[in-house]
C-alpha cells in the first residue's frame, strides 16, 4: 500500500479529539450534578413546608368546648373574638373558629369546626331555638349536610321571599329561623345547631353540636 493512502491526523488535531469528549463529560457531570442538587434542595424545601403546614397546635382540631370563644376565621378581622355588635339584626351572618380562651389555641385544624353566626329578629325564632340563642344570635355548623361543602351564601331563597344560608355547590338552601332546616336543594337533613353564650359582650360555646356536623360521608 503506497504511503498516498494513509491519512496522517496533526498531533493538535489528535489531542483535540482525546481531551475534548473528557472536558464534554466533565461538564455534563457536572451539570448533572448541579441539577440533582437542586432538585433535591427543592424536594426537602416542599417536605419542610408540608410538614410546618400540616403542624396544628394540640387541641387546634378538637371540637368547639364550652367556654370556647368565637373568633372571625376570614376578612380583616380574622382572629378578632367576636362581640354581639359586630353582628347587625337581619345578617349577614358571619364565618367564626372557637377559640380556646386558656391556650388561646383556634380550633381550625378541622373545616368541620367553622361556624356561622347570625343575628335575627327574636320573635322569628320559636322557644327551642331561643333557649340556644343569646339576643337573637344564633350558631350552626358552615358544613352542608349535602356533600360537605361549605355554606358561604346569604341570598333570597329560591323558593320563598326570606333570605337563606346557602351552599352553592348544590343549591342547598337551609332557613336559619326554623333551627336550618333545608328548604331547598339535596341536602338531607338541617345544619347542627351549636348553642351560644354571652360575657361581656362576647360570644362563646354553651354546649357542644346539636345535630350531626358534615356531608353525607362524613364521620
């Protein structure tokens, strides 16, 4: 074979090709492992957030207990015990969280446990409901009875001419002056009732849920 057919490669050119794949897999092991590092400084980020949020204090998701306070659990005055002007004649109602007074401790570590509160006219209401009221303001659960949902409309019912609670998940309607009882929708029973206190013009719990709490499927 003549020398014509052998093709001769420069020593640069020779050293090119042998450093060149080394530097190439460096960067990408490199790159590799920048990469693994972050994904997991970001897995232990979300596990450290999950576990902080998925912390309540003891007793956050314990039952309303008598003598709880009833604080706002929305708005700007999240937090804020609840007093009976805060409450105008003829609603709003407003969403509220029982408040340990000792451990100070809000009990919003169960949905189950937020409340609605409503002051009406005491000559609508009959003598069983009174006898769980305090000035015309009363208690239930925010959690239909349908499907679990919770209760976030006041609104003219559908079906008469006085405002109702209502859940717009199903259109479950339930009448406040008539202890909750559904006047509308799917749900099958009224909401619990929860009776109330006043002291120096706050509120608090007297006594634990009348009534089953939660949809269908719950507990």
């Amino acid at each position: 074979m003549s020398s014509s057919s052998f093709y001769l490669i420069p020593t640069s050119s020779c050293s090119n090709i042998a450093t060149k794949p080394d530097a190439d897999a460096g960067t990408e092991q490199t790159r590799r492992t920048l990469l693994i590092g972050a994904l997991a400084a970001t897995a232990c980020l979300g596990c450290s957030a999950q576990s902080h949020a998925g912390e309540d204090e003891p007793g956050a998701d314990e039952r309303p207990q008598k003598g709880d306070l009833l604080v706002f659990s929305e708005g700007d005055q999240e937090g804020k015990v609840i007093t009976s002007a805060d409450l105008p004649r003829g609603g709003p109602p407003v969403h509220a969280w029982p408040k340990d007074p000792k451990t100070s401790v809000v009990r919003s570590g169960s949905r189950l446990n937020e409340i609605l509160i409503i002051r009406l006219d005491p000559a609508e209401l009959d003598d069983q409901i009174k006898a769980r009221a305090v000035d015309g303001i009363i208690a239930y659960s925010a959690i239909c009875t349908h499907a679990g949902c919770p209760v976030t409309a006041w609104v003219k019912s559908d079906v008469g001419d006085k405002e109702v609670f209502k859940c717009m998940c199903h259109n479950s309607e339930y009448d406040p002056r008539a202890g909750a009882q559904v006047v509308f929708g799917p749900a099958p029973r009224r909401l619990a009732a929860l009776p109330l206190a006043l002291a120096d013009g706050s509120l608090s719990v007297a006594g634990n849920f009348i009534g089953k709490v939660g949809g269908q499927q719950a507990g």
